[in-house]
C-alpha cells in the first residue's frame, strides 16, 4: 500500500470553548481525494492545519512526514488555492502571478513564459489577459487562483470549493486540468460541496461532519465498508412476484416493489454480504428466466447524505 502523503493522528483543534476538529485519525494517500461534508462538519480547519496556517490544540498533522507548521521546505511542496479571494483588482493576470513568482523565489528571467503557461494551463483563454483582475467574472477569478497556485509546480494541490462560479463546461475543463496534473505526480486534494464532480474526478473520499471523520478511503471500500446500508436491485424476469417470494422467504429483503407492466421486481437487500453468496443459486434452482439485472449502487452522493444525516 502507498505511503500517506497527509496524516491525522489524534488530531484536535479547538477555538476557546468551540471544538474544531475532534480527536480525529486519517491518512490520505496519493492521486485525487475528495473532502466532503456540509458547513461547520470541520473541513476549512482541517485543510488550515495541512496548510500550516493552524497549529494542533493537541495531536498531530503530517504532510509528507513533517509537520507543516512553521517548516518552510514543506509548505513549499504545497499549493493552496482558498474558497475565499482577495485578488488585487487593479492588475492584469500577468502582472499578478509576475509578483507571485518573485515571492516565491521564482527567478524573474522566467517571466513572462512562465506566466502564460499557467493561464493556457488552466485554460483561461488570452483574449481576457489584457483584462484588469476587477473586470473577471467569478469564474475567470477561479481559474487565476488556480494558476497561483500551481506556480511553484507543487507536490501537493489543495483547493477549497474550486468548482465555485463556474458553469458546467468550465467544471469539465476545470476536471480535465486536475486529472491531467495528477498523472503528472500532483497529489489533489478537494474541498467541495458540488458531489458529483467530486466523484467523477476521485478515486478516495474524506467524508467529516461535526469535526470528526465518518468515513474514509476508496470510495468502493466505503461502500463495502457501510454494508449495513441496504442495496438495491432491480430484476426483469418472467415471474417477478415469485422471485420476490423467494427471496421475502429467504429473509434476504428489507422490502420490494413489483412492477407487474413492465415484468420487474425492484427490492431492497437486508445483508449484501450474505444476499451475494446465496443469490446465484436461488436464481439457478427457481427456473426463472432473467431478462436483465440492474444495481443502484451508492453513489457519493447518497453515501454524503446518509452518513451526515
């Protein structure tokens, strides 16, 4: 198993009496993970701790094996792009990410080459650079965070809410860019309420509310994890009132619904783990005929919904 790149461990931050982040245990591993969960669940302390802008109340954060705090060679391995914004708005995007660079320790002989790629990179199209930052849309002012942040070509990619103010073809494009950097070697890891981007692009989730981790991991694993949620299938075959007969006697069903029309039985399963290894043989000895099976996996969105709830 790959080495985590981010590590919790009995991790907890606290505001005065307000309790932030709650005793919490993770890792994050490498390629594109998604942080989920709804306002006040502890998402923006914890991605400040990883950024080293918060210090532990008590525990410890890891990013590549250090503590971020206060350790320039770690955070310079890091890219943060926040949900809020401060851009100045009287520069154009050159002379904005010109500065950037300079602070960065960027060499100025690598201006303005360097500059331009970025914003071809995060497909911000050239007609607009002329363009002072005031003048840029919401979603215009996404992608000059986006290029801000990838200019020191960090390691590791941080975005809080990056999909904000955009519309759906810049959502894609904006999915296209990420997907690129991580078969590149960045390591991404994404904030976001939008679910269904979230799933597209990850391939592990964090899911958090009330400062402490609900789940984590492969979003298949999760699934497999949270098995005591009932799965739902849907069957067309010849005889659907005797398939669920079968299968209501068996015990294997929290309820069902047959669509007598249209030769369908939909049904909710108790127990996936037990239901799969018995169902091949109950479809074999009933003498059926199955004409197609349909599986309503959870989706991140109902996983999201279920375990915040």
């Amino acid at each position: 198993m790959s080495t985590p790149i981010i590590q919790g461990i009995n991790l907890s931050r606290w505001y005065g009496v307000v309790m932030g982040l709650n005793n919490i245990d993770f890792e994050i591993r490498p390629g594109i993970t998604g942080l989920v969960g709804p306002n006040g669940a502890g998402k923006s302390t914890l991605i400040q701790l990883i950024t080293g802008q918060l210090q532990p109340s008590s525990g410890r954060v890891r990013v590549f094996g250090k503590a971020p705090w206060n350790h320039p060679p770690t955070l310079r391995r890091i890219g943060y792009c926040p949900e809020r914004e401060s851009l100045p708005e009287q520069l154009k995007p050159l002379d904005w990410l010109k500065g950037l660079g300079q602070v960065s320790g960027i060499p100025a002989s690598a201006f303005p080459k360097l500059a331009q790629q970025l914003l071809h990179q995060v497909k911000l199209a050239e007609s607009h650079w002329g363009k002072r930052l005031g003048q840029y849309s919401k979603g215009m002012r996404q992608r000059v965070k986006l290029a801000q942040a990838l200019m020191h070509a960090p390691d590791l990619l941080i975005l809080d809410e990056p999909m904000n103010g955009l519309d759906p073809m810049a959502r894609q494009e904006v999915g296209e860019i990420l997907s690129a950097l991580s078969r590149e070697g960045v390591d991404i890891l994404i904030s976001s309420h939008i679910l269904t981007e979230l799933e597209s692009l990850c391939k592990n989730i964090l899911i958090m509310n009330w400062g402490r981790v609900i789940a984590s991991g492969a979003k298949d694993e999760i699934r497999s994890d949270l098995s005591q949620w009932a799965e739902e299938l849907v069957v067309r075959c010849d005889h659907p009132g005797k398939l669920a007969s079968i299968l209501f006697s068996e015990d294997l069903l929290l309820g069902f619904d047959i669509q007598a029309s249209e030769d369908k039985l939909a049904f909710r399963i108790k127990d996936p783990g037990i239901f799969y290894q018995r169902w091949g043989d109950l479809l074999q000895s009933s003498g059926l005929k199955i004409y197609e099976i349909k599986s309503k996996s959870q989706s991140l969105h109902q996983i999201f919904n279920k375990v915040t709830a």
